[in-house]
C-alpha cells in the first residue's frame, strides 16, 4: 500500500497549537522560518495544519525552551532524542499519547471528513484504500492501533478473511467493522472473533461513542498490563479539597453532575483504603484483598480523570499541574 494513500487526524490551526503549547502564534511562525519547524499539512486556501505527531514535537522543544534550552540547539533534534533530554532533566517520560487509531476504507474515510469531530479525541491516520488493497506491508508504516476500524462495501467470507490476515500483522487493540452488505454468517464469525459490527454509514453517536472509549481503555490497559504498577496502586489525581468542590458544583448541561462522580471516587478510595488496611486470615484472603484493592485503584483513577473532563467541559478551573493529564479535552481545529 502507498504511504502517500495514510493521512493524518486530527489536524489542528495554529491557533489550537498555540494554545496546547504555550507558544504564541508568531513564535511558530518564526520557528517555521528559521528552523524549518513547519507543519506536515496546509489547507487548500494555505493555512497551516498541524498533525497529532506535529502537536506533540512542538509540545516537547516548548517544554525544553521553558526549562533554558535555547531552541537553536534542538529544533533539529529528533523526537526521541528530545525525550530523553526531558526524561533526563526531570526523570519523567513525555506526557501520555493520544490512543492510535487506524481508519481503512475509501467511502468511510469520505463520511469522516465530514464527521471530524468523532476523531477529536484520537489521533487518527486515515488509510482512503479498499480492504483488498490492504496487506501485511502496512504494518511497516505506521505503529500498532489501539482501534482498527474498518469499512468495506460488502462483508462475506473473502472479507472475513482479508480482515483476519490485516488484524494479525497490524496487532490492533480492537477492531471495529463498518459493512454494507453483509452476510448473517459473515457477522457471526466477527462477533466470535470478539470483533465489533455496524452498518454504513455509522449512526454519528456510534462511532463517537466507540472512538471515545478508546482512551479509556487505553488507561485501563495501561495501567494493568505491568502488575508491579498495579500493586504500588495508582496515584491520586485529585485532592480531598479537589473532590470537595467538585461535589458542590451544579449539574451541567446533559446532566453531567461532577457531585456524582466526586461521590464515587470517594467511595472507591474508601475501597481502597479498607482492603489495604484489613487484617488478612491466610494466602487466599490476601490475594482477594490485592485484586479488590487494585480493580478499585484503577477504578477511582479512571474515575478521577472522566472528573476532570466534566469539570474542564462546565469551564471549571482544573487543579494545579494537572490539566496535561488530560488528553481527551484536546479540541481538533
């Protein structure tokens, strides 16, 4: 398959860059002009368009530029090697990435351009190909998805197939097909498989509800494939002040009332707390506690974060230090 067929989503304006590093818009410009620092993309009226990857370099030279690096010594750096200076300035790792996903399918890849508010919490390559054109070669150009979505025209064994051998060389998280005409037989081999299903075009609600799950299973997944994480628990987001004021904000529009969610991530800490502390009978009493104690953590984590995104949506001020943490309040331009 062509790499020039892959394009990248979400693309973002200057002013949305700007905004998600902190450099102004003319320090851009001049960084273009100076250091070739451009974006991957321009509009066809010729405004600049910034890819996900584009964001995310530009976010670690700012962070370097902010603790006295001057720009001239790593604007031809890779992205890499400017991680590791950050890892070995403050002995973290760069903030967390946006959950990969990888859309397959001409018509499809139409119905998102007019759709583009579903890949706004993403970061989303575009593949305009039919599911034939597509082979294990493909896996050589971009990086395993946390959700491959796929559309096709019609969905029969053939297309099972071709859908089988893709998934296996790209090691996709999830996978989700968006069919035409489709066989009752065909439907049930994906549902065996564990592979989600729908009709085309996608009701919008659908496939912005499976698009936005992803980040979270992200997190999930992430915070329970290295048990050595889960056992030390996962860090508290939020302090008991931050819960408290979250529980005495008003619902808002929706219906999204951050005092429910201050309530159970209360709840769930107080899980914690309980299953840490217990006295244990024998082996098999304290192996349940770690899984209770564990499931809560990440439970209350995750918890903690779906907060902050009520609370950043209403226009509450976020605590201190901690809007970086969260990736799905990223608005594509």
């Amino acid at each position: 398959m062509e790499t020039s067929l892959l394009e990248s989503r979400p693309l973002y304006a200057i002013g949305t860059v700007a905004r998600l590093t902190g450099l102004k818009p003319d320090t851009l410009r001049v960084w273009e002009r100076r250091y070739g620092l451009r974006p991957s993309h321009r509009s066809p009226s010729g405004r600049r368009q910034y890819t996900q990857a584009d964001l995310e370099h530009l976010q670690l030279l700012a962070t370097l530029v902010d603790s006295g690096v001057r720009i001239g010594e790593v604007a031809a750096c890779g992205r890499k090697t400017l991680e590791i200076m950050l890892g070995r300035a403050d002995g973290e790792q760069s903030a967390e990435r946006k959950p990969r996903v990888l859309v397959i399918g001409v018509a499809l890849c139409q119905w998102l351009d007019e759709h583009q508010g579903c890949l706004s919490h993403v970061d989303a390559t575009l593949a305009r190909a039919a599911l034939a054109a597509c082979d294990a070669t493909l896996a050589d150009k971009v990086p395993p998805p946390d959700l491959l979505v796929i559309g096709c025209d019609r969905l029969g064994p053939e297309q099972v197939r071709q859908l089988e051998a893709l998934a296996a060389a790209l090691a996709p998280a999830r996978t989700l097909v968006i069919h035409g005409q489709a066989s009752a037989r065909s439907l049930e081999a994906l549902h065996r498989r564990g592979v989600g299903a729908t009709a085309f075009p996608p009701d919008p609600g659908f496939l912005a509800f499976e698009l936005a799950r992803v980040p979270a299973e992200l997190a999930a997944r992430e915070g329970s494939i290295n048990l050595g994480e889960l056992v030390r628990g996962k860090p508290r987001q939020l302090s008991t002040e931050d819960l408290a004021a979250a529980g005495a904000s008003r619902p808002g529009q929706g219906g999204l009332s951050p005092a429910r969610l201050a309530a159970l991530v209360n709840g769930l800490a107080g899980l914690e707390q309980d299953m840490a502390a217990g006295a244990v009978g024998d082996w098999s009493d304290a192996a349940v506690r770690a899984c209770a104690y564990t499931y809560a953590g990440q439970a209350r984590w995750l918890m903690e974060k779906a907060l902050q995104v009520v609370l950043s949506g209403q226009g509450a001020d976020l605590p201190a230090g901690r809007e970086e943490q969260v990736s799905l309040l990223d608005n594509a331009a």
